[in-house]
C-alpha cells in the first residue's frame, strides 16, 4: 500500500528529517532501494545508508545531508512495522476460481485467501484475513484462528505418531483429537503439526514456526515463541510462551519448558525432563550455555593431555 515518508514517520512514531511528500512503494535493501524505496540502516552500516538511492531511511541518528530520514529507537524493528503497511494488499475482492471446489457450509472466515491447491477437509474452521499459501492440506476438525499464515506443503492435522506394541507387532493407538492454531500463528513451509491422539495440540497466539517442523500430538506451543528450522517435538511436550528454539533442535516426549526458554542450535531435551527458563541452553541434553563451552573446551584439549600422560607413564620411547 502507497504511503508517503511522513505516513510512515507517524506509524512508526519518529522524526522525520527531510521531504514529508516521498512517495514510497515498497522495501529494499540499502543496496537495492530506488527512490520508491524504504530501507533502514543499523549504526554500522551508516556509511552504506550514506550512498543508499533509496527514498526514506529508519535510522537511530546519524547526519544524511540530502537524504530524507526517520528517526527511531530501533531501526529494525521500525523497518518491520512499516513493511507490513507498504507490503499490505489493497484487493479486498473476493474470487473464487473455476476449478476450485467448495462446499456451501465450508468456514472460511473474511479475507481469507486459499491459495491454488491446498485440501481443507471437513470441520475444518479457518478465522479472517488467513493465507495459506498453495498445497497447504488441512486434516479434518482443525480450528484456525484470524491472522494465521501457512506456507506452502504444510500438513496440519495428521495423525500422530502413536503405537502400542503387542508382541513383535505394533498397533496403531486411536489419533482422534484436534488442532486448534490461535491468532497471528505462522507455519513454515512443509512443516507438519499432528492432531493429538485424544486430546488436542495447541499452538498459542502469535507463536512463529519456521519451514521444516515437526509438531507431533497433543504438544502444546506457548504465546509468541520462535521455533527455526529442522525442530522435531515428540507428543505430549509443552513450551513455554516466549520461547526460542534453534535450528534442529530435539525435544523428547513428556518434556516441559518453561517460558523465555532459550535453546541454541542442535539442542536436546531428554524425554520427560523439566527445562527452567531464563537463560541460553545448548547441547544434549542441553545445560547453560557456559557449562557447555566450558565443556567443550576440555575435550578440545583431551589429545594433548593424552599425550602428555603417555609422556610420564611411559617416557618418550627413545633409547
């Protein structure tokens, strides 16, 4: 959506310096901008800002002679809640393609938009203004709350991973519960969340899910955590609100999080554990990130400590 510098001077609550009438089309980058372009500029790439072409800048402070600026606490964050307004759609009109096949009591909710291919089954509620990008498949008796954006090969609502062993064999326990994903949710690329077997998973308000996730049954996401790429977490497993979860990390069955848990990439959570929160976890099973370095520190030494104990057991070996 077109805004002027000085619309996006009064979205994002800072001072304008320079032309009020720039009319700006969209975002780039410092090295991509054109006139039409917002960009902004964290302290140590000012000098980059300084030959940016494009129209507007978010900066903290600084001195750009000729160049029409905004000034913010926090240029980043600024930068985001300007490009959800340029980058809005302004078509509110509703389509519904030729091939597309809808039933008269489907529940999509207003300024919804389905995109080409996706499956949304039976009982299935989807809220307002949700996208789902193409192939996204909904299992039956999902509930999607208003704001939700699903990208493309998601698979919502699949059956757990639930056996019972009997014998040698194994026997599929019942996968009968429920999804429901609150407001302003969302779900990376071919990320996958199970319904719980007979309860329901949950993924809370404003939580953002990366490509490549696997949520299994009855896990419980807490309110706007962050979970990147390649993160499995096995049923039953909750999450506190305000979480980050890095790349690859693996959660064990029954396991707690606390909220503000923090747990950097490849991390591990052993089945059943209580993990408190409030600081930065690594490793498996994960500990405080400082007892991790530490610990990795000796074994990077363990070689020459070798050495130097086969030197007093055993001398040097010459005669």
């Amino acid at each position: 959506m077109t805004q002027t510098s000085q619309q996006i001077a009064n979205l994002v609550g800072g001072d304008l310096k320079g032309r009020a009438d720039i009319v700006l089309l969209s975002v780039a980058s410092l090295k991509n901008a054109t006139a039409s372009d917002l960009s902004y500029a964290e302290e140590k790439f000012h000098s980059e800002a300084q030959a940016s072409g494009a129209g507007c800048l978010l900066v903290r402070s600084g001195e750009f002679p000729g160049q029409t600026v905004i000034l913010v606490k926090n240029p980043k964050l600024s930068f985001a809640l300007a490009s959800a307004k340029l980058l809005e759609t302004e078509n509110t009109s509703t389509f519904i393609h030729s091939t597309a096949v809808v039933e008269p009591d489907a529940s999509i909710g207003k300024g919804t938009h389905v995109g080409a291919g996706c499956t949304i089954a039976n009982g299935v509620k989807i809220g307002e203004n949700c996208t789902l990008h193409p192939r996204v498949t909904i299992y039956p008796n999902v509930t999607i709350g208003n704001r939700v954006t699903i990208h493309a090969g998601a698979v919502i609502g699949a059956d757990g991973f639930g056996f019972v062993k009997n014998g040698e064999r194994y026997i599929k326990f019942p996968q009968v519960g429920k999804v429901i994903i609150e407001d302003d949710v969302e779900i990376g690329a071919n990320t996958c969340i199970d319904k719980g077997s007979l309860e329901t998973t949950i993924i809370k308000r404003g939580a953002k899910l990366d490509n490549l996730i696997q949520i299994g049954h009855n896990v419980v996401i807490g309110e706007d955590t962050v979970i990147a790429a390649q993160t499995g977490i096995s049923g039953s497993s909750t999450v506190g609100p305000q979480s980050i979860l890095g790349g690859q990390v693996g959660i064990g069955e029954h396991a707690k999080l606390d909220a503000n848990t923090i747990i950097g990439g490849q991390g591990g959570v052993l089945n059943g554990k209580h993990v408190r929160g409030g600081e930065v976890l690594w490793g498996t099973p994960v500990r405080p990130l400082k007892k991790f370095l530490e610990e990795q520190a000796h074994l990077s030494r363990l070689p020459r400590w070798m050495e130097e104990i086969k030197q007093k057991l055993f001398g040097s070996g010459k005669t």
